[in-house]
C-alpha cells in the first residue's frame, strides 16, 4: 500500500510539479509508514531516476518506450492506469501542469479510482486521503473524502513544498515493458510550437509581474517586462490587456486564463475584478500598483500603492537596480 | 456527422458564496451556461455553417435549471438538447457524471464524430469529466485547445493544445474529444430571433431508469469521492496602502519587499 508519484518530465528534464509532488507523496508516506515509489514515462529518460530518488523515491517504475516520446493521453494513460491496477498503490499523486490536469482523468476512469483535482493540502485522517481544494473561483474551500481504495490527487503547482534533494539517495528501478495498442495509434503528437520568452512559466514562477487595463497600450508593457527580468519573474496580464491584443492569451491570469500561486503577485494598473482574482488570489504577497484608491484589488493586496504606474514602476526598477549594485 | 456539446449550467461568477451549515447555500445563486461551454458550442456551430457538421447535439446534466443551459447553446445554434435530470444524481462526483453521460450517448445512437467541451466548468474546476468519457469510450483527446481543424472526410482532426511554453499540435482520428478554452474563437451572442427559435427546438428529457441505471450506480452512493465539507477560504487582514509623491511610495515598497518579505 505504497503512494505513487507520477513523475512528469518533457524533453528529457523533470518539471517543477513534480518535484512538488515527490516531496508531497515523500511526506505521505512517511505519514502512512510507506514507501514512496514513482513512475516516469518517456524515450530514454532512464537518466532522471536518480534525480527522482534524490526527492526521496525508494522506488521507479521506468516505462521507457518509443510510443511515450511525447504526450499521447491514451498510451500515457494505458500505461500509468494498468500499472496502478496491477500494483494496487493507495495514493496516487501528480503535478498540475497541463499533462497532469489532461492525464490524470483519464487514469482515474482507467483504473475506477477517485480523484481529486487542483489540491492545496493533502492529509492522511483514519488511514486514507483527505484533500482540499478551492473551488468556485477560489470563493470555497472543499475537503474531499475518498471511498475507493486507490485515491488520485492533482496537485496545484507552487502551493507544495520542495524537499532539499539528497543525492547520496537511491532508489531501485523497475522497467515495466508497454506492448502497443489499436487505441495509441488514434493518436499523436506532430509538432510542438514553441513559444517560450526565456522567462519563467506562469503557473510555476515564484514572482509575477502582471499589467491589466492600465498600461494603456501594448508598448507600455516595456516596464513590466524590465521589472520582471530584474526580479526573475513571469509576466502576466488582465483579461482586459488580452483582449485588447496587447498581451497573448498564455499570459492571461485569471478565470478564463490561468490560476497561479506564485510567492509575489504585483499587479500594475489591474483593477482587481473578480475573475482576476480567480486566478491570483492564492498568491502568498501581493503588490497592486495603481491610481485608483477605491480599485477592489486593494482589498487583496498586501501592500497597495496608490499612484501613477508609469512613474512608480519605472523609478522601482531603478531602485531594485541601486540596491542589487550595492550589494554586487 | 453528428458532433455533441456537453453543457453545465454554472453559478454566474459574481454570484457571492454563502454556506449554511457548511453546505452551498443556493438560494440566491443566478445561474449561467459555463462559460467554457460557449466556445464549445460555438466551435460546434461554426462547424455546422462551414458543412463538416449535420447535427450539433446539446447535452446537460443537472437539475430542472439546466434546461436554460441547453437553451442558451441551442440560441446558439446547437439543433436540439437532451436533459439528463434525476434526484438521485445529487451528489455524483465526476466520474459518476461521466459514466452518465456515456450512457446518454449510447441512449442517443452513438454515430458521433465528436465531443466537444469546456475546458473545465468554472463552478467545480475539476477539468476531469471529459478525459473520464474519453478513456470510458476508448477515444483519443485534446485538452485546452485554441484551434482545431476538422476533416470529416479524411476521418481527422488536429488541435493545437495550449501548454506551458508553447502550444502541442496533437493530430486524432474521428471520433475524438476536446476541450475548448478562451482563444478557440468568440462566442456569438445570440440574436433575438434565434433565442425565440430556440425555445422551439426539442429537448429530450432522460430519467436514470431511461439510461438502464439504478440509484445504486450514481449520485453519492455510485462516487468515488465526496465532499465532506465546504468552508470560506481565510480571511485575507486588510494590508496597508500608500499614497503620496512617487519617490516616497517607492521607498515604502522596497522597504516591504527588502525587509519584510525579502524577495529583493
């Protein structure tokens, strides 16, 4: 009665969530009196199950096979669903990135097991899975039981905390063999468009820097993205700075964007409606910067600055800069 | 081809959440068609005008408020609706609700081409029942589209799904599921004639007994998971705001980031 940690890794490299989710199922186990085992799909990712056990795996299910290079839900889910039927582990855990949220449903159907998606906190209570999560735009919170014996949970990126790794870990690998089926050639992957900045993913970044209505024109998102590079963050926006074709639709926060929970959220000339605070209102700090004192996002705001963006945000930058020079 | 939209009728987002002993107060809650479902539907619908299409199918379960949902995809465009509605599904959990769904689809002839989606519906922010109706019917998906092309002919479809850093180009054979999200298109709003017309195409009312299932299979004692509780999430304290010439404000703010949560 082990707990599972699908370990979700692309191109060859493991993804932040994951790590999350190690640790998480690490802490469980250890909960329980358990081990803590992963699986890691792929081609050639046999490499990563050191790093995996170095976020304390004692155990990898290794299912290396050409069919899984890139994400085909119904190999993926075949693959990880026949496995956990097999290996009957009690919890189940992964990542929410976008496999995570698109895979794990289909596992769950597989296997005939409850799941429970996007959690904040996961306990053990009488032996089994207890999660919470928001739901409603973040204006509920729900704790979800569990009545099936294998019990499947989604994690929310960036609310989990990362273990230290500890290299002088290992873990025993187990290479589980994947023989194809009609239903993964229905199926594949033929390109991937990259669209990467160069800076840190929305849902995973520890700092974001979002622009809303305020900016004005899309040119104006020059001192957002300056701020953000300083500080290392993602750049977000405001439904209304979407829709106006300044900003791409990757980068909108909230509800029909996406939810984030970084460690600082500065929102710069975002009036703070409720679907933006949908998507940011788990942020642990959050800076608004804006010129209406009565804009509702002050009311989420840990420090609110009421002034003009395009002189506060600019002379930020450059004090960030003098204080990052002094200290070299 | 017939293609099915499945519908949820949602609390509207600025509804307030109140609990009565840590249930859903619903009393006052105005309700909607999930917004995600509308750029299903509407992909469905432009499917239709552009002749991929014969029939878009309008699906919800719920109860008897669901029946605006599926009027409102159908104002849309969608030809006709099916109402899945019992007592005893109060309380199915998303697997549940899609082992439902399956069986509305079978009850309905199953010569679909596909499935379209919310991407998630944005009162249980689950994301799970699509991915759940895929697996139960063994059809290949795409979750979290921004554009999709559809060749009935050649029995195809490719997606483009919107992930972190870029987008992946998945290409199915027919039938498949997807999922749609903001990006996909804009929803129409719905001409008055056409919501006048819509009160005239058919919905098909489907009882649990309709669907071959027993009370034993769904609503709470079917699931695998339930909600043992609801709660408000905390309050946040009132933070502080300042106000004054941009050097003075500036100092204040990097003060807070420096000493107090020491991120510069």
């Amino acid at each position: 009665m082990s707990v599972w940690v699908i370990a979700d890794q692309r191109n060859g490299a493991l993804r932040k969530p994951a790590f999350e989710a190690l640790s998480e199922g690490r802490r469980l186990a250890d909960q329980l009196g358990t081990n803590m085992e992963a699986v890691l799909l792929g081609h050639n990712v046999e490499g990563l199950c050191n790093e995996i056990a170095s976020y304390g795996a004692d155990k990898v299910y290794l299912i290396d096979h050409e069919l899984l290079a890139s994400y085909n839900p119904p190999a993926y889910a075949r693959a990880i669903g026949d496995l956990i039927k097999e290996k009957r582990p009690q919890i189940v855990l992964m990542g929410g990135t976008m496999t995570g949220r698109d895979l794990m449903p289909r596992v769950a159907a597989r296997v005939g097991a409850g799941l429970a998606p996007d959690c904040i906190k996961l306990e053990i209570v009488d032996g089994k899975l207890k999660a919470t999560r928001p739901a409603i735009a973040g204006k509920v919170r729900v704790e979800i039981g569990y009545k099936s014996d294998i019990q499947i949970a989604i994690l929310r990126p960036n609310v989990f905390e990362k273990l230290e790794p500890n290299t002088s870990r290992s873990a025993e690998v187990e290479k589980v063999s994947l023989e194809p089926s009609d239903l993964d050639t229905k199926q594949k992957l033929v390109e991937f468009v990259s669209k990467e900045t160069g800076r840190p993913e929305l849902t995973e970044a520890e700092t974001i820097v979002s622009g809303g209505r305020g900016m004005k024109a899309p040119e104006n998102f020059a001192i957002i993205e300056e701020l953000a590079d300083l500080l290392g963050a993602a750049v977000g926006a405001s439904r209304a700075a979407v829709d106006a074709g300044w900003r791409p639709q990757s980068d909108q926060v909230g509800q029909t964007g996406k939810t984030v929970s970084p460690n600082l959220y500065i929102a710069v000339g975002i009036s703070g409606a409720i679907q933006h605070l949908a998507g940011m209102s788990s942020s642990k700090f959050i800076v608004a910067i804006n010129k209406d004192p009565d804009a509702p996002i002050f009311n989420v705001a840990d420090f609110g600055v009421v002034g003009d963006l395009f002189k506060v945000v600019p002379l930020l930058t450059e004090e960030i800069k003098k204080i990052e020079a002094q200290e070299g | 081809m017939k293609v099915v939209v499945f519908c949820k009728s949602v609390p509207d987002t600025e509804t307030r959440v109140k609990l009565k002993d840590n249930r859903l107060d619903k009393s006052e809650i105005k309700y909607i068609l999930n917004p995600y479902d509308e750029f299903a539907v509407e992909e469905a619908v432009r499917m239709k005008e552009a002749g991929k299409v014969d029939e878009v199918v309008a699906i919800s379960m719920g109860p008897e408020r669901a029946r605006e949902a599926l009027r409102s995809a159908l104002a849309i465009g969608a030809d006709r609706g099916i109402l899945i509605k019992d007592d005893v599904l109060d309380g199915s959990d998303t697997y549940v609700t899609a082992k439902v769904l399956v069986k509305a689809l079978e009850k309905d002839g199953a010569e679909y081409g596909m499935l379209l989606f919310g991407q998630q519906a944005i009162d249980g922010d689950t994301w799970h029942v699509p991915g759940q109706v895929a697996e139960m019917l063994g059809l290949p998906q795409a979750g979290s589209i921004i554009k999709l092309e559809v060749d009935p002919d050649a029995g195809k479809a490719v997606a483009n799904r919107l992930v972190e850093g870029g987008e992946e180009v998945h290409e199915m054979s027919l039938p498949c599921v997807v999922t749609c999200r903001k990006g996909l298109n804009e929803p129409r709003y719905p001409s008055l004639p056409n919501i006048m017309k819509a009160k005239r195409k058919p919905i098909q009312d489907y009882s649990i007994a309709d669907l071959d299932l027993s009370p034993e299979e769904v609503g709470k004692a079917g699931s695998f998971t339930e909600v043992l509780s609801y709660s408000l999430p905390p309050k946040k304290e009132a933070g502080r705001k300042v106000e004054g010439e941009p050097e003075e404000v500036v100092q204040a703010l990097v003060k807070f980031l420096k000493e107090e949560i020491k991120v510069i």
